[in-house]
C-alpha cells in the first residue's frame, strides 16, 4: 500500500483513489451473494491457520500442493477466477512479481507455494498477518534501511535449503495502468533481494500479475490497495466484483552467472515482466519470445559490492 512519505528508503507510487474505477464502471453481484463470498472467505481463512502450521512438518510434494490447493479455493471464495500461463521451473527459485493488491499473495501462492517476502505491516493484518508468519514470511522493516543484509540472508537460506522465495520488488502496489505513467513506483525493481539469488546460484522466474473484468473483456483497478485504501475497503470491492480474473503470467526463467551484477539482473527481470502482454492482450504465443525472459539470456559480470540498500 501507498500513501507513506516520499523518502530514499520507502518506494512509493503516485497512485490515489483516481486509479480506482468509479460507481458503475465494474459490474457488480447481488448483495447476498457478496455476504456469500465474505463468509466463504473467513472460512478459507481461518482454514488456512491449520495449513500454516502443518505445511512445515510436510514433505516437501505434500506441503506444495496443500498450500496451492488452499490458496486456489480462497481465491474462488473471494469470487476471483485465476488464470495461470506459462510454466514453473521444477528447481527452487527466486520468483520477482509486480504488485497491484494484497490478492496477489494468494493468487502466487496457488501457482508457486513459495515463503514470501513482504513489509513488515502485513503481520499486523487480521487473520493473514497470522498466517503469513505461520507461513515463515520473510518480512522487511522499510524503516531500518541497515537490517535489509540480514533480509536478504534469510532468502539466501531459504534458497540454499531449496525452497523457493517470492518477492515483489517494487517495493509497493500501484495500479499497473497502461497509460499511468506517473503512478509507477521511483526506482523500478529494487535490486537488493536479487543478490541472494546470485548468492545461490538460483533461478530468477519473473510472473507478471494482472487483473480483468471478463464481463467487460477489459483491465480493471478494482483490486487494487492504493493510497489511503485500507484493506477492508479494497476487500469489500473485490467481493463486489462480478467475473474478476487474476492471471498469472510466468516468464522463461533468467540464469544469472556467479558474480553477476544485481542492478543489471533486476532490471533484465523487470524488462521481462512489464513486456509480458497482459490478461487478454491478442498475442500470448509471443510469451518465449520476449529477449529477456529467454532462459539462455547471459548476465553480465562485475565485482559487485557488498553492502546492499532499498535503493542499490
């Protein structure tokens, strides 16, 4: 979520309440049936607190599709259909997204059951802040820009014990609009957590998340958690929504060499994300064309340095 003071440490985007769609632009279901799907919802919920704390007791097949199959079913309970192109590298990796809602931590999740990595204020939240550390979410204090070595170790570790890791490196949501070109967090991808998976020798698979209305057959911002949003309000929007499709987009995956620079791996990563066509875009078989997501795309070599910020 926006809305937190424009500082070297703390992304941010120029998104506010005019990147959301106004009354009537996003058809919406009957009443009984949004109280319907809140219900449903809680009760995925608060499912998912005994799934938090079986999965790490799991082998690792077992865990993986307990986890996918509960995050699938508490996105069909919030009424969102989810769409998934592409494929998953069978090996742990570093998965890099773009970030538009609190609903895409479920929607990776039902496709790559992975730790996350997310803000520190996201324990707070009912119910998914519990389950979210239950989970072993990683998460950043953006507050103490000095603690972001110790983050990106545990993504290391969690690479090196062969568990994949989530991360959305821009830091914060905005509305990924076409032609909202101000609104696009300062900085692109954040470059710091892309170390760990040099570290590691890890993949880097970027996923490109986008949301549609398919009773219009356009995009839409009706999931979107920005500015002064709360959570709430962003749920009570998306339970409104009638035929709401998340699509997750999955990208060839990107190899970086031993000492590879992370700045220039970041931005190969973004390059593939945002180059992706979106849910409904006419051209899907281009997907493996896209020069950056190529799996054999070589990364440039430097002695990096060590100390890593927010903004390196």
């Amino acid at each position: 979520m926006t809305g937190v003071p424009r500082d070297l440490w703390r992304p941010f985007s120029g998104c506010d309440d005019d990147c959301l769609p106004v009354a009537g632009e996003v058809p919406t279901v009957p009443v009984g049936r949004r109280v319907l799907r809140l219900v449903a919802a809680l009760g995925m919920l608060l499912a998912g607190i005994p799934v938090a704390l079986l999965s790490p007791v799991l082998p690792t097949r077992e865990r993986q599709t307990l986890i996918s199959g509960w995050a699938r079913a508490t996105v069909r309970a919030f009424g969102v259909r989810l769409v998934v192109k592409g494929r998953l590298p069978r090996r742990r990796a570093l998965l890099v997204a773009n970030h538009v809602s609190w609903l895409d931590i479920l929607a990776v999740l039902a496709v790559a059951p992975t730790r996350m990595v997310a803000k520190r204020e996201v324990r707070s939240w009912p119910v998914l802040g519990l389950l979210a550390a239950a989970a072993g979410t990683v998460f950043v204090d953006r507050s103490r820009p000095l603690a972001l070595p110790t983050t990106v170790g545990r993504v290391a570790d969690a690479l090196r014990a062969g568990r994949s890791v989530t991360v959305f490196p821009e830091g914060t949501t905005w509305c990924a609009g076409s032609t909202a070109t101000d609104c696009r967090p300062g900085g692109g991808f954040r470059p710091a957590t892309f170390q760990a998976a040099i570290d590691t020798g890890s993949p880097v698979v970027p996923l490109r998340l986008s949301y549609r209305c398919a009773a219009t057959g356009s995009t839409t911002t009706v999931a979107a958690f920005l500015g002064a949003d709360t959570l709430l309000r962003s749920v009570a929007r998306v339970v409104t929504a009638r035929e709401l499709v998340v699509s997750v987009t999955i990208a060839g995956a990107l190899h970086p060499a031993r000492g590879a620079d992370r700045r220039w791996l970041a931005r190969a990563a973004e390059s593939a994300v945002h180059l992706l066509p979106a849910a409904g875009a006419p051209t899907p078989a281009r997907l493996r064309a896209v020069p950056t997501a190529s799996p054999t795309v070589p990364v440039p070599t430097h002695t990096p340095d060590r100390e890593l910020d927010l903004a390196a």
